[in-house]
C-alpha cells in the first residue's frame, strides 16, 4: 500500500515538472524597472564619484584625456586655505538652521497651533507648508524681493526707511542670516508635522488628568508633552542634519554661492557643474562630493538601524510565486 | 473528492506551525479543523489552498499529488473569516470573477450567477457593493463566489466568527444544508467548538501544530483521548480532579484529595494502573448533580446565571468542581452542599501525560 | 483683568502672524505686483494693469516652457507610479529572497542625499546620451540622455523612487492578505491580482503620491538646471531663475507673473488635496532642507 503510493508520488511529480520548465520568478520582472534605475543612478554614480575623485579631470584635461592622481585631490584639498573656511561655514550653518528652525520654531509652532483652536492651528501649519510646496526658484524670488533695495525691497520700506537706516539690497549685507532664515523656513515644516502628529496623538486621558491634577498649560508642556516627543526630536533632529549637510538648491538660487555663503555641498557643484568661467572641474567637484556621499551612506545606514526601520518589514502570507 | 495530507510539515523561519500532519477526509465528508488560535488550523488550510507551499510532506486530491499545483489550478473555492470581498466590485462581479478570468461566455456567467445567488437567497443583491452589504450578506456573496466554480473542494476558514450569535446558527444550518446536497468535500475550519460538532462528519483536533484527534463529534464528547481534549470540548469545560486509585472491598474506588471516595463502574475501569496510582479524574459539570444525600461535600465559591442553568463552582477540599443546576435551587455562597457524581460518565487520564486510561 | 485675558489669549496668535509675516508678505507681493505698473514696496504705486500677464502669455517660449514642464510633471508621476508600485508589490508581499535586501537598500537610499551624486550623473547621462536612438533622438522628450528633457525626466524618477517604494510599500502592507488570497483561488495570477485586484484598492496612496509627484516635477529646478544646456528651453523654474537673476535689470512684473502663473496649479492641488500630501509629507519627507 505506501509503496504503490510512492510510485505514484513520483510518477505525478515528473509529469508536473515537464509542464512546468520556467521557474517562478514573478518578483524580478516587477522589480526589474526599479532595479534599472537604482543601479544607473545611484549604484554606479557612487561608484564613479569614487573613481573620478582619484582623476584630475576637468574642461581642460577633456572627459578622455585625463590622468590618475591617487589621493592628489585629497591633500590639495587640505591644503586649500577655503576647505576649512567652507567646512566652517557649513557647520555653522547647519546647526543654527537645525537648532533655530528644523528644530525651534517647528517644536515651537507645534505647541502653539496645537493649543489653540483647531481651525486656526491647521490654518497657521498650512501656511508654513507653503514654503516647502512652493517651487524653489519662486520662494527664494519672494525673499529676493524682501531684502531688495528700494523701490522694491520689502524690508527696506517698511522698516529701515521709516527708520532712517541706510538702504541697500540686504541679501550681500548679512548672506549668513538669509540662508539660515530661507532654509530654515522650508525645513521648518518637517519638524512641525512630525512634533504635531506626536502631540496630537498623545493619549487624551493622559491630557485629561493633568487638567485635573490642575496642571497649568506650561507645566503640562514639561512635564507631559516633551518628555513625549524625544524619539520625534532625536529623529527630525538626525534626518533634517544630514538633508541640511547636503543640501545647496536654496543657497545656489539666492546668491549663487558669493558672498560668502559657498556650503561644501554647493562647492562642490559649483567646481564641477556650474562654473561661470566654463572651466569644469570634475575631479575636484567629486573629491568634495565623496566626502558628502560616504558621510550621507553612513549617516542613512545608522538612521536605519537606529530607528529601526527595517523592522517594518512584515512576512509575506503568500507562498506562491 | 477524496483529499489526503501525508506527513505534512510547515513552518514558518524557525517555528513550525504543523507538525507531521496525516489526514484523509472522503468524499463529500465535512471536516472540521478544530483548535484555539495559532494552533495550525488556518496554515494546514491555506497550505491545501496552495497559498502556502508545505515545507514537506504531500497533499494529494484524488490520490494525485497536488504540491506544486497553483491555487488556481487545484479546483477548489473558499470562504474566509474577513469575506475577503473585492471591495472595487459589485457582488454579481464578485461572484463571477473566477469566470471572467476563464474567459467564459456571459450568457453562462449570468446563468451560474443567477443558480448560486438563488440557492443563497442573494439574487436581489447583486448589483451593490461589498460596503453596502451586511455582515450575513457579504458572507453569503463569498459562498456563492466559492461554489460558482462548481469546485471539487471546498475551505472555509473560521466563516462565521464575524457574525453575530443568531446569524450564526443559521448560517451553520445552511452551510450545511448546501454543502451535504452539493455533495462538495469540505474542510471547516474553526475554533467554536459548537460549530466543529454540529456542522463535522469528523473533527480534527489541532493543538500547537499537532493533531491531536481526528474522529466523530460524538466520539469527541464522550470519549476523549486526552486531558486537553477532555477539557477543550464542551462547555461549561469538564472538572478536573486530582484523584487515587484506591481498591476497597475488592472493588476499585477514586479517593480525592479530601479523602472521599467514589466506586469506578466495571466499564470505567482505568486501564493499565494498579492501586495506589495517582490519575486524573474528568467529570463534565452536566453529569454533576445537587442530591442531598451525594457523598460528595463541597462549599459554594461562586454562581453565575447561564440563563436557563445556574453555574456553580464549589470546592472540594482543595480543588474546584463545577456543577449545573436548575435556577429554583436556593443556595447561597459559602454555603455547604452535597453532590452526586455520575460515575457511569468518567474519564480517567495519566497524571503525568494526560493520555487517557479508558479509550483506545 | 478682561484686558489682561485678553491680551494673554492673543499672545500666541501675535506671535504666528508675525512669524509668519514672510510668507504672507511674499505672496501678497507678487501676487500684487503682477496686476500693478510699479510698486514702493508693498505699496502699489503705477495703477492697474494687464500688461505683465498679456506680456507673458503672449511669450511663444512660455508655452514652450509650460509644455516641458508639463511633459517633465505628467511623466514624473506616470513613471514613479508604475515603477514604485510595481516594485512595492513584491516587498510588501511576495516571499523570495533578497527581499530584506533590498527593502533595506531603498531604505538607506530614501534618507541618503541624492543631490550630492549630479557630477557623477553627469557622465552617467552623457553616457547614455552615446545610445543610438534612445539617448538623444526621440520626439518629444529629445530622448534619455543629457540635456534632454528625457534624462532630466530619468533623474527626477530615479531621486524620488526611494519615497515612492517606501510608500507604496506602506500602501500594500495594509491590504487584507485574504483577498489576495482569494483572487489567487479565483485564478487571478500574481501580476493580475497586482493589476485588478490590489492597485485598485490603494487608489488614495496612488493618488496622493500622484499628486505629489506631478507637483515635485512641475517645481523641478536643480536637475533640469544642472542637465539641460539652455535654462530658457528647459522649464518654468529655470526660467524665471533666469528672469530673477541674469545680469540684466530684472523686469519685476513679468517675473512676478511668471511665478504666479507656475505657481497656480501648486496652490490649487495644495487647497484640495492637503490631507493626502500630509500623509507624504509625514510619512517620508526628505530632500530640500
């Protein structure tokens, strides 16, 4: 009796085989386009960032006569009085922006819309999306216009006219508080929908017996919302670093990089892509670009494991291919 | 048609959620998979389904072995706990949705749709979506769209869970009622016990992956293979009791731990054990009885009104016991009472492995 | 003490507006300055007038730009919705190996700043621009490779399909398992129970990351700055960029027309769809600052 069913266990198994030659790989073909691209734009371009910082390439060597320099960009690169001049600057700029808006005003604007009427909380958090939706070009346009020299600058004829200060255009006066004011009013939105939603969704019996323990608005704040929002505050505080790091669009649309304010992330495209006088320098430009991009991996890599992203991954309940 | 698992593994990493599962149900039998949450039942029936591949062992429909068939291909339809409608579907385009992917004529499609929906009592509601159906309608949708393939087997898994109590009783009654005219072989999966030994021809027992019986509802009741068992079927659950076995006069008593003792009928007699043994004694509380002359004495800890029967829980030295009563009884808490037990209907188990000492 | 309530009350909402004083004050302007003659900063001082939006609408490379914007926008969303819903499926629900692999790559690569790879994209896109056909001679878009408005469409897919999978992801992880289930007993396969059966439940997710999609592509500036040759063919932002900034005297009513004109199907979306974009903006911001 088991032996003549193991014949026959066999028997189907070969026939089904024969009907069945292509294996299942169902997954690949959908994740073939995505692969594609992820492999052209980012697999590779990290790589030849690698490979193009150890070059000397640029306009004047042409993309084909261009030479091994080994770590040559790297120690000219120390060299350069501006690296650290530049290096300075980013990091002063990225910790004011992160402590006075990504983080500040956003836990800040978060509290306040939070405690107010709800109509008016949503209306005043709808207006600090506007920054972020707006296209870039036009939002830095808008505080072009603020800054500008009369006739048309905005705080010059409301503020220091009035007030018989001198008028000039304000963006060459003081670059280092417009591009902290610029991108912090776009980061400032990040932080505010994360803290709002962390706010909103601390539980509301808990909100309920402070009021009764006759906590004041203040105190409630300390005592029971901060202590809440730490994991949201560590989490914008780590992600908007490294998004403020590298990030120059704002900063190129404003002034270019002149007066001063040429971030390293902004160095690095201006030496290599956006040269006025034409001449490209793509070996240098990708020696800069290295570091931002090792630091960018390292620093998503740890986010990841910290945050523990990779545990949102659930098992698939379906076997079949 | 005839559906057999042999020595059928699955598991999932490293935890394995059925355990060397063999299992035949014949043709046209209604199965129940019998057991508390996570104990397999759903994974052994979705594992039949071809959702889940076995990590070993076979399946085989018709003695042909159907392991590496795709759900598609293996014939059969099912019903889920969640109805798992198409929400973006109307219930006709529910229904015939299976055939819509074979590609069949419409005239045929409106023909079977108009057979399952009139044997469902749906026909009135085959143009409204899923969100505009109730709970007992959605189901009844999903049956239709499982037996409009005219399948040779059918799965339900925990079908009725979502309904409420009354709904239930008579949905049992028409699964039922369709599935022994269709003459379809079912398997039912489930954890309400009342559904398993109502609905079954036989009930499959599944306990952390293990099959643990796999016999008649009446079989179940009344002659349980294990402690686990024993206390799983039936509700109120059976009392337990830790018990000797004591020889008086010639004849075989249970001593309990406050020292009463009760005569074992001849055709009780705990198989294999020898005087002095320490066995666990099973009593269900139907078969336990308020008699002022019981010699058993208990003290009253708690009543609950069941409705038609009071529910009482007394202890007997140290360990509980429950019993039903009719409600005109007066008793009160912390009262002392006597009970007979009815000793023609116990069972008796090992101590330590909790297989029985009665049946084969 | 009235008084004092009162003023403790107002308190929060002084603060906010002018805080937020900027951002009013921004939009007012152009909006104002499009309909005026001259302004003395905020105050409209040269009258009524039509002239900057006939001026621009007039403009034949307007409509140039508007149609390449539009093309860049439309494609974007097209092409990030088929492609990361594609690729969602089989993370979200498909066994095979890899898997957390490549959950965890498109993850790493979701918070990893993709700005600072354009050099290397440079070669990469003139590389491509070398393919007969496909890199630089399809109608339209001009083709996939550098300075066509094809690679800049690439790039911008490439940048956003790590939000993309990630959401999509999200969007799949929550449908029930059991009708997934079903369609495959009813005899669906895969791809179909993807096609018929899944996407059409996660239409809110695709619609928002749609709209957020076509308003990421319409405001596009870096990349179609960084890859096409003539900022005044490419797009709207790389227009008015160059309107704002050139080294001519900067014509304020036209640039502030131009702005507003980009700038109205932004707004109109943001009215509507503001729930949807939260969902986005909170579920995976990353990028500007």
């Amino acid at each position: 009796m088991r032996k003549a069913k193991k014949n026959n266990v066999v028997s189907t198994q070969e026939t089904l085989s024969l009907t069945r030659i292509r294996p299942k790989i169902t997954w690949f073909w959908f994740l073939l386009p995505s692969s594609i691209i992820m492999v052209v734009f980012f697999f590779i371009p990290v790589i030849l960032t690698l490979l193009i910082s150890g070059t000397n390439m640029s306009t004047t060597t042409g993309l084909t006569g261009y030479q091994w320099v080994g770590f040559a960009n790297y120690k000219n690169l120390l060299n350069y009085p501006d690296t650290f001049r530049k290096l300075w600057l980013t990091i002063r700029y990225v910790f004011l922006t992160l402590v006075l808006f990504n983080i500040g005003l956003a836990l800040l604007i978060s509290l306040i819309t939070t405690h107010i009427p709800k109509k008016a909380g949503a209306f005043f958090r709808a207006i600090w999306l506007l920054p972020r939706i707006t296209p870039v070009v036009i939002y830095t346009f808008m505080w072009q216009i603020l800054a500008a020299a009369p006739p048309h600058g905005i705080i010059n004829t409301l503020i220091f006219e009035p007030l018989g200060l001198s008028t000039t255009n304000l963006i060459p006066q003081y670059p280092f508080f417009f591009i902290v004011v610029v991108n912090g009013f776009i980061g400032t939105s990040f932080g505010m929908i994360i803290f709002t939603s962390a706010i909103e969704s601390i539980r509301k019996d808990i909100m309920v017996s402070s009021l009764v323990d006759g906590a004041s608005t203040l105190q409630r704040i300390r005592y029971i919302i901060l202590p809440q929002l730490r994991w949201p505050l560590l989490f914008a505080t780590t992600y908007q670093t490294l998004s403020l790091l590298t990030s120059y669009e704002q900063i190129l649309v404003l002034t270019g990089g002149n007066f001063g304010t040429e971030v390293w992330a902004l160095w690095a495209f201006n030496l290599a892509l956006n040269n006025y006088y034409g001449n490209f320098q793509y070996g240098i430009g990708s020696t800069i670009a290295t570091m931002l991009v090792l630091i960018g991996l390292i620093l998503s890599t740890v986010y990841m494991r910290f945050f523990k992203f990779d545990e949102l991954v659930q098992e698939p309940k379906i076997d079949v291919l | 048609m005839k559906m057999e698992l042999v020595n059928l593994n699955k598991s999932f990493q490293d935890v394995s959620a059925v355990k060397n599962l063999n299992l035949k149900v014949n043709d046209g039998e209604l199965v129940a998979f019998l057991g508390p949450s996570g104990c397999g039942k759903t994974t052994t029936l979705l594992t039949i389904a071809g959702i889940y591949k076995p990590t070993s062992g076979d399946i085989f429909f018709d003695g042909e072995r159907v392991n590496s068939l795709q759900p598609k291909e293996r014939d059969i339809g099912m019903v889920f706990q969640s109805y798992a409608l198409y929400p973006h579907m109307n219930a006709y385009q529910n229904i015939v949705f299976s055939l819509v992917l074979k590609k069949r004529p419409k005239e045929e499609m409106q023909r079977e749709a108009k057979r399952v929906s009139d044997m469902l009592g749906i026909g009135h509601l085959l143009d409204r979506k899923a969100s505009q159906l109730s709970g007992g309608q959605q189901q009844r949708v999903a049956l239709a769209r499982a037996l409009i393939k005219q399948p040779k087997l059918l799965l339900f898994d925990e079908p009725l869970s979502n309904l409420d109590a009354r709904l239930r009783m008579s949905m049992r009654e028409e699964i039922r009622r369709l599935q022994t005219n269709l003459g379809i072989t079912s398997v039912y999966v489930t954890h309400d016990q009342v559904e398993a030994m109502t609905m079954a021809d036989r009930v499959a027992v599944m306990h952390n992956g293990d099959l643990l019986a796999y016999v008649t509802p009446e079989e179940l009741h009344e002659r349980p293979r294990t402690l686990f068992i024993g206390q799983f079927i039936g509700s109120p659950s059976m009392n337990i009791l830790d018990a000797q076995l004591k020889s008086i006069d010639g004849s075989l008593h249970i001593k309990l731990t406050d020292g009463t003792t009760l005569p074992i009928p001849g055709e009780r007699t705990p198989k294999s054990c020898k005087d002095g043994d320490m066995v666990k004694f099973g009593i269900r509380p139907e078969d336990v009885k308020l008699d002022s002359n019981g010699s058993v004495r208990g003290k009253v800890t708690f009543i609950e009104s069941l409705g038609r029967e009071h529910l009482i829980v007394s202890n007997i030295g140290e360990q509980r016991m429950q019993l039903l009563t009719e409600p005109g009884n007066k008793i009160s808490l912390d009262s002392n009472i006597n009970i007979s037990v009815d000793m023609r209907k116990a069972q008796f188990f090992d101590a330590e492995t909790g297989l029985t000492l009665l049946w084969e | 003490m009235k008084i004092k309530d009162y003023s403790i009350k107002s308190l929060p909402y002084i603060f906010l507006i002018i805080i937020s004083s900027p951002i009013f004050i921004g939009y007012l302007w152009v909006f104002l300055r499009t309909f005026t003659r001259s302004m003395y900063g905020m105050r409209p001082t040269g009258g009524f007038t039509l002239n900057n939006w006939a001026l621009i609408l007039k403009d034949p490379i307007l409509w140039n730009l508007v149609g390449n914007t539009f093309i860049l926008a439309l494609g974007l969303t097209i092409g990030i919705l088929l492609i990361s819903s594609a690729a969602a499926y089989p993370l979200s629900r498909m066994a095979f190996r890899g898997r957390k692999i490549y959950l965890s790559l498109s993850l790493i690569l979701h918070a990893f700043p993709s700005v600072t790879l354009l050099i290397a994209i440079f070669f990469v896109l003139r590389w491509i621009s070398a393919i007969p056909i496909f890199g630089r001679g399809l109608p339209l878009i001009g083709g996939f490779g550098y300075n066509t408005l094809g690679g800049v469409l690439l790039v911008s897919i490439a940048f956003m399909l790590p939000l993309g999978i990630w959401l999509m992801k999200g969007f799949f992880d929550n449908i029930s398992w059991d009708i997934e289930r079903a369609a495959l007993i009813d005899g669906c396969s895969r791809f179909r129970t993807w096609r018929q059966i899944l996407l059409p439940q996660i239409r809110p997710g695709l619609a928002a990351l749609g709209i957020f999609a076509f308003m990421h592509g319409w405001s596009s500036f870096i990349i179609p700055y960084t890859f096409m040759v003539d900022a005044r063919t490419a797009v709207m932002s790389t227009y008015l960029n160059l309107l704002t900034s050139g080294d001519r005297p900067i014509d304020y009513g036209v640039a502030s027309a131009v702005a507003l004109f980009q700038l109205l199907p932004i707004l109109f979306f943001y009215l509507f769809t503001q729930k949807y974009l939260l969902k986005i903006f909170s579920g995976g911001m990353k990028g500007g600052s």
